[in-house]
C-alpha cells in the first residue's frame, strides 16, 4: 500500500503512525513544505484521550513534558479607567495536559521514524504535485492545517464551508511566575471595547497567551507605531498590552512575537472521498478556545487507522472514516461557532452589563 500525507504536524505525524500500525509494509511518506527545524507554536493543551492515545506509542523520555493543567480556573474582568478588576475560580470539567508544541512534535517524528514512514521537508505541495500524488498512491490524506491545499484541490468534493470571527488575536507568551492553571482576564477599555488574555501553562516554567481584541481595537492597533516593518505587533505595541493587563496578571508580561490574525473556521461536508481524506484543520478548523484542535486530529488520525484495519477494502474504509468523522465534528463545530459568537458579542456585553454580572454570566 503507498499512502502520500501531506503536512507533518500533530495530525500528519499522527496519522503517519496510525497508517503503519495497521500495514506493517506500507510506503509511507508525508510532505511537508516548511524546514524541519520550522516549528510554529508555543504550547498546546490536550485532552485526555489525546494523552492515552499518545500513550500507546510509549514517550518514556517525554512523560515530564506533558503537564496536568488545574482544574481550577482563574478569571479577572474590569475597565481600564478605575485601575481595578473583579476575580473569581470556576472548576473546569476536565483535566487538561500542557506541552510545548515542539516537544510533542519531536516525539511524534520520532514515533514516524520507528515506524518506517519517511518525511520530505521543503517539498513541494502545490495543486500539480497534489493531483499527481491522488493519481500514483492508493490513498492521500490531507493534513495540511486551515489553509489546506489538498481540501483546496478537491473543494468540490469535500464541500468546505467558512466563516471569519470579527475579533482579532495574537498567540503569544506570558513570562513571570509560572502558571497551573487557565488565566482568563477581560479588560474594556473605554470607545475601543473589550480586549481579553486566555493564559494556560505548557511546562513548568513557561506558559502560551492568547489575546484577542473586539473590532473596535482594530484602528487603533494597526497604526504604524504599534507595528513593525513586517507587520508584527511592535515593543510600542506590546508595552501597550501589558499596559492593559498588568492590574490583572500579577506582574506576569506579555512577551513574543506575533501578527494579529482573524480566525477562520473551516468546516468540510464530507471527510473523504475515493482515495482521498482530510484530517485535523483541513478537515474540521477548531476555534482555540474550545481546546479541541490538536486533541480532536489525534483523535482523527486514529479513526482513519481504525477504518483502515477492517479490511473491507479502500472505499468502504474510506466511508466509514467519513461517517464517524461527521459524528465526531458535530460537537466541535457547535463549539467552535459558540466560542466564536461569544467572543465577538462580549465587548457589548460588558459594556451593558459591567464587570459584575459579566463575570457571574460566567462568560469564560
């Protein structure tokens, strides 16, 4: 059997694994377009079964890599002009793991490496490469992130649907006394609206922030002062934002480098078709809130080896991949459409309610 994967993150990797796990013999190569030593990201949270699944292709070296996150979840909500905020904890269902996204993707390398699989870094993905590797292997699977274009080839097939959020973010990281748990901090600040910090911790020592601002930010963080020749959010910029939420991170910064960014959520009708499938963002884009991402393409991964091992032949795997697929996007995607109406509606939210019933809406 020769499989083509294109893209080698968590869920190229991971499928790359799953694939070999059920054809021992398989020829199996993932085409990645950036340098290996290219590794966007901070940190991610997984959720359990991302773990257990993780698991099972044993990470002796990496077991103190994946930090529990509390359950406990922290929260602060104010305007900007009384230099004071309101706090609260809230319990969180579940128990999230903290990883550096670079950790986990050199474990996951190193699982595809044992396997047998090969990765070609610097390839070439375009839509002539793509059509020719659907024509020469027996299955392409694309899993190429939200800009997917294996999922852009073959739109007609996997029907995508998209829709951009309002807001704006950036991912950042949050130095100073260490994180063990979720910081959700709400900051209004007066014509501009709401801006907000989503803070979670990666190690022990290190820790991922997400900021978002409400479109009334947009002209104000987009002159030329708060950016820099390359369109990053300059030191003026930064100074800016840590100005905002110093009241609320206990002498925590801000720190890192990163454009302002809009999400798009990217959702398929179908997840495969003839030889042909889609996993992780190229499927199914999850917004960053949900915490799903990375967990639900493991998950998906998975999946696809599982539908592979019946045996009942390429095209019936295929479409059982797709129907469990179908069921197990169908919460993520609510939650994701939730995460993303939530987070545009908040700034007027706050400004009609004020930070104490925001906070006791229990918004975050």
């Amino acid at each position: 059997m020769k499989v083509t994967i294109v893209g080698a993150g968590s869920a190229g990797l991971s499928t790359a694994i799953a694939v070999r796990s059920v054809f021992k013999n398989a020829d199996v190569t993932i085409l990645e377009r950036a340098k290996e030593s290219e590794t966007p990201g901070l940190g991610v949270a997984l959720l359990p079964y991302a773990i257990q699944m993780i698991n099972v292709q044993g990470f002796p070296a990496y077991k103190d890599s994946f930090l529990p996150i509390s359950r406990v979840t922290e929260v602060f909500a104010g305007p900007t002009k009384t230099g004071e905020v309101l706090r609260d904890t809230r319990m969180q269902d579940v128990v999230y793991s903290g990883v550096k996204r670079a950790t986990l993707l050199t474990f996951l390398r190193e699982a595809v490496q044992r396997s047998g699989a090969r990765i070609e870094y610097e390839a070439d993905v375009s839509e002539e490469r793509v059509r020719r590797e659907q024509a020469s292997v027996d299955l392409l699977v694309g899993a190429d992130g939200a800009g997917s274009v294996v999922r852009g080839v073959f739109a007609d097939k996997f029907g995508p649907r998209g829709r951009d959020a309002k807001s704006r973010f950036a991912w950042l990281e949050l130095s100073g006394a260490p994180l063990d748990r979720f910081l959700f901090g709400y900051m209004y600040v007066g014509a501009r609206g709401l801006i907000r910090v989503t803070a979670y911790p990666y190690s022990r020592q290190q820790s991922t922030a997400i900021v978002t601002h409400s479109v009334g930010w947009e002209k104000h963080l987009d002159e030329p002062d708060m950016l820099d020749g390359e369109g990053y959010i300059s030191d003026r910029g930064m100074t800016e934002l840590n100005e905002v939420f110093s009241v609320g991170l206990g002498g925590r910064r801000l720190t890192g480098k990163s454009r302002w960014r809009r999400f798009k959520a990217t959702h398929c009708e179908h997840a495969a078709f003839d030889n042909v499938a889609l996993v992780g963002d190229a499927y199914a884009t999850l917004h960053y809130e949900t915490g799903w991402g990375t967990s639900v393409a493991i998950q998906e991964s998975s999946i696809l080896g599982h539908a592979l091992a019946r045996g009942k032949g390429l095209r019936d795997s295929l479409e059982t991949y797709d129907t469990k697929c179908t069921g197990l996007s169908h919460g993520a995607v609510t939650a994701t459409a939730k995460a993303m109406r939530e987070i545009d509606g908040q700034s007027a939210k706050f400004f009609q309610m004020g930070a104490a019933k925001f906070l006791k809406l229990g918004t975050a």
